[in-house]
C-alpha cells in the first residue's frame, strides 16, 4: 500500500480478468497489440487514449512484470485478497519491456468518500451517510448512528419543529448532528434534542433532512423509524467497515423495512482529477 492508499497488484496479460488468488507474478499470456482484436483480427487504428500518470510504485511493478495488467485499487479498500471489481479504479498494461503503454477504465468502480475528495465527516452519523452513499457501508449503519445521536432541530417561534420542504418537494424537517452544518444553515433558533423524542413532535407527513448544509446530506422517512431507533440504541456500538457495500431500503431485523433514505451531493468531483463534473 503506498503513501496515497492505491496498491499495484499484478495479473498476467488478459484485460477484463481479475486474479483468482493473492497477487503473483506469473509468466505472462501472449497479449494483442494495439489495435488488435484478442483473435488476432486488426480492429482499426492504436488506442489513443490518454495513459494516466502512474505513481511510481506501478511503475517498479511494471518492470518486474513485463506483458502483464497491474489494477488500481481504491484508496478505503482494505481486505485481503484480490478486491471486488466495484473496487478497482481501472487497470495498467506492461509491455514487454516493462513499461506501462495501456490504461483500462473500470466502468462498474465505485469511488468512496475519500476517493470523491469530499472532506473529512464532522461526526459518526455524517460518516456512515457518507459510507452507505457510496456504497462502502451499510444503510442500517446512518440509523444506528443517529439513534445515539444529539441533534440540534430548528424551531419556530413556538418552539415547534421547522417544516420545509426538500428539492422533491417533500415535507422535511430539517436537523442537524454537528455544530458547523447548523451554523451553516443560518442564526436560527433552534433546540437540541433527541431523535427518538423529535418523532413524537414531527408534523404529519414530514421525513427527517440531515445535515442540508452539508457535502452530503440525506433524507429519510419516519414511518417504523421510532422502533428501528429504540432497538439500534439498544445494540452494541460497531465500526462501519469500509468496503462493505450496503444499500438502503434494505429489510433490518425480524423483517421490518429500514427507512426509504435519499441522499444528495452538492459536488460530484471525478475520482481521478478531483474536478467537478
């Protein structure tokens, strides 16, 4: 693993194959050349993508390992073994003397938070939005989080639950779990609280908006969310691990359906270039 958590693993010459095993270096298939069909037929003109920078530890790799793909990982993949396909960024060709003439894009890759560039989570709930939004920890795991969770809600003047609406349309009251994404949101009057005891003052038809002002912010519904709560606070606290795909709406425990959540991204930056899309 190098400095910038991308790790070169090695697998012989044969684009679109993952390696079964732990990364070896293994005598290499024959490969195509460029603008060469794998059946040998001429497909057109060279490939005149654009090669990637390699860091310099595929770069070694390459010269240990001529005729072979080296495959770039995401920098929050931490098993062991080969990593899952929605985890590797894309993949680099050796040629026969070493040197890396070839870039493969993975189109099923999955960025995670720390991919995306998006900033450090302010708290555990942030963190385990911004996991199950990419895909690297389970929707379960915002519940979990928020039911432990003191938040602060914005009141009116009555001390009642602001209502406002999210970009659907949809009823929402908005809350917000760290200091820096309420006072984003304005100098309002607002009242720390419980989720739990929140539900039991929620207007009618209104789901809860987390964070609104943050990078990543989600909603969820309230329907069956007061039971899912008051269990999660009940179990024993456990790290998200990342690169544990989950998605939400999935059924929790004794059949019961988690909350519908919607997330939404202010910026989307290419994993790559860390531009706007």
């Amino acid at each position: 693993m190098s400095d910038n958590g991308a790790s070169a693993a090695v697998t012989p010459s044969e684009p679109a194959e993952r390696p079964a095993g732990s990364a070896e270096f293994e005598p290499a298939a024959d490969s195509p050349e460029p603008g060469t069909s794998p059946d040998g037929t001429v497909s057109g003109e060279a490939d005149d993508t654009e090669v990637p920078e390699p860091p310099e530890e595929f770069v070694k790799a390459a010269k240990l390992a001529p005729n072979h793909w080296l495959y770039l990982t995401d920098p929050a993949w931490q098993g062991e073994g080969p990593p899952p396909d929605w985890a590797v960024v894309g993949q680099w060709r050796s040629d026969d003397d070493g040197e890396i003439v070839e870039w493969q894009d993975n189109e099923s890759y999955q960025p995670s938070p720390e991919a995306l560039g998006w900033p450090e989570p302010e708290d555990d709930v942030d963190a385990a939005i911004q996991l199950a939004t990419t895909g690297y920890g389970p929707a379960e795991a915002v519940t979990a989080a928020l039911a432990k969770a003191e938040v602060a809600v914005l009141v009116t003047a009555n001390g009642e639950p602001v209502s406002a609406s999210a970009p659907d349309g949809g009823a929402v009251v908005p809350i917000y779990t760290s200091p820096r994404y309420l006072h984003a949101a304005g100098r309002l009057g607002f009242e720390r609280v419980r989720v739990p005891a929140l539900l039991e003052r929620l207007p009618e038809g209104h789901s809860l908006c987390i964070n609104s002002s943050a990078p990543v912010s989600m909603v969820m519904t309230t329907d069956g969310l007061a039971d899912i709560m008051n269990a999660a606070a009940e179990a024993p606290a456990e790290e998200p691990a990342a690169g544990e795909s989950g998605e939400a709406g999935e059924s929790g425990e004794a059949g019961v359906e988690w909350p519908t959540m919607v997330t939404r991204v202010d910026t989307a930056p290419d994993a790559r270039t860390g531009e706007s899309r």
